[in-house]
C-alpha cells in the first residue's frame, strides 16, 4: 500500500510540474486598448424656470434660477450668467407673457416688466384698447372661443327704417360691424346644467382700437351682440390685427343707429 501511494504522489507532483510548466510559457493576457478621453463638454449658466409658469402670473424668485446648458446648444435670446449676472432678480414679479414649462429657458419677449400696471394694459399693443362684452353660450359660438382666437362681432336689431315703411311691421335684421378681432381673455364661470360642471363664459375682452370701441359701445345699445369664430387659417391674413383700426367711425354710428344696409365700410 506504501508503494501505491508513493506512485500516486509522484504522478500528482509530475502533473503539477508539467502544469507549471505550461502556465510559465504562455503569454500573459494583452492589456485592454486605452480608452480614448472625450473632451469635456463646456457649459454655461442659463437662466430657466424652476417650475411651470403660467400666463399672467407674476414671477417669484423661487420659481426661476440659473441652471448648466450646453454652449453649443445656447441659443443667441438666452440669457446667461455671464451676460447678466442680475437677471435672476430683475425677472422677479415681471409677469409672464406665455406659458413656459418647468426647465425651459426664460427670456426677455416671455414676460412682460409692467412696473405695477396689470397685465391686460402690458400686453396691449401701442394704440390698441380693451374692451368687455357680455356673452352666453348662443352669442359666443357655443362657448367655443378662448383667449388668441379671432371672432367676428355682430349686430342684431330691429331695423326701424323698414318697419316704417311697411307700416310697422317688425323686421330683425343683423349685420357683421367688425372683423378679425382678437380676443385678449374669456371670462369663464361654473354652472351645473343637467348634473355635469360645465364652464361657460360671461364676457369676453377685445382687443380693438380707439375707433372701434366707439362703435362697440354704441352698438350695445342697439340690439343682440354676437361674436363668430374665425378659422385659424384666414385669421391672420384676413384684416390683420391693427388693419381693423382703419374703421370709419361716423359710418360705422350711421349704421348702428339708422341701419345703412352695407357694412363693408365699417368691418374694413
């Protein structure tokens, strides 16, 4: 049994021998190529909004800061830390033009420095007034119309001319006195109608010019206002916003009034 054992020994330590020996000559393992360095990415402050600004509100300083942008991907309306250093604090309480989403960057033609004037009289433009209408549901096209649509206003009334001439039989007639004009905000109310909440709008605020809210006032007087919603395909090319300005005003109080049938002088 010793000498069995002994052979086994000698095979093992031979074998293990032979394995060394094996091990020794082969080559040690290549080192993994060099990673090659990208370079960095340079960066620079850019002011943003820290959380989703709504329009009309006023800007706290919480809600906007600086935060690390892509040079290459700054665009040239941005405003960085570098520029303006002061930025974050001089948008505090101006009020906000258009929505801006959490992240997105802010900058100067997103917000509006009212110095204390409410934001109806800051984003009106030079020259332009804003007036309010009453509405419902029948007159403002279903409740359909919001804030940046374009509406037609129109006069119903008793055409007090022809019903003179026929012997006092009533006639209604209705005529489009403006055109293409915009509208700056909706009035909106909760109502309950068959169980469900339903908002439906109150007034409504147009942006029009001097001249035309005279006629506006006075048509008031004469009959039913009622607004048509455009198409946001011809509202921008048909009778831009300030183009509507050119209205004829005595015209337009002649119509209102006395009913002259054309109208096209008032609307253009």
């Amino acid at each position: 049994m010793k000498a069995a054992r002994l052979v086994v020994l000698g095979v093992a330590i031979a074998a293990g021998a032979v394995a060394a020996m094996l091990a020794g000559r082969s080559r040690p393992p290549e080192a993994p190529p060099p990673v090659a360095q990208l370079p960095a990415l340079e960066t620079v402050d850019v002011l943003v909004a820290k959380t989703d600004l709504q329009r009309g509100q006023l800007i706290e300083a919480a809600q906007i800061g600086w935060q690390a942008w892509p040079k290459a991907a700054a665009n040239a309306n941005f405003i960085t830390r570098a520029a303006r250093p002061n930025a974050a604090t001089q948008f505090v309480h101006a009020i906000v033009r258009v929505p801006v989403a959490s992240g997105q960057p802010v900058y100067d033609p997103m917000v509006v420095f009212a110095k204390g004037s409410g934001f109806m009289a800051a984003i009106l433009p030079t020259g332009m007034r804003a007036i309010a209408m009453d509405v419902s549901p029948d007159s403002a096209a279903g409740g359909f119309i919001l804030p940046e649509d374009h509406v037609d206003v129109l006069l119903t009334r008793h055409d007090k001319a022809a019903e003179k001439v026929n012997g006092g039989v009533e006639k209604i007639v209705s005529d489009t006195i403006l055109r293409n004009i915009r509208v700056l905000a909706v009035d909106q109310a909760l109502e309950e109608k068959s169980g469900q909440k339903v908002a439906v709008a109150k007034t409504v605020t147009l942006q029009v010019a001097p001249s035309q809210a005279e006629v506006l006032a006075l048509a008031r007087m004469q009959g039913t206002l009622s607004l048509a919603l455009r198409s946001l395909t011809d509202s921008p090319n048909a009778g831009i916003e300030g183009e509507t300005a050119r209205t004829d005003v005595s015209a337009a109080i002649n119509t209102v009034r006395f009913g002259v049938s054309s109208m096209s002088t008032v609307a253009r």
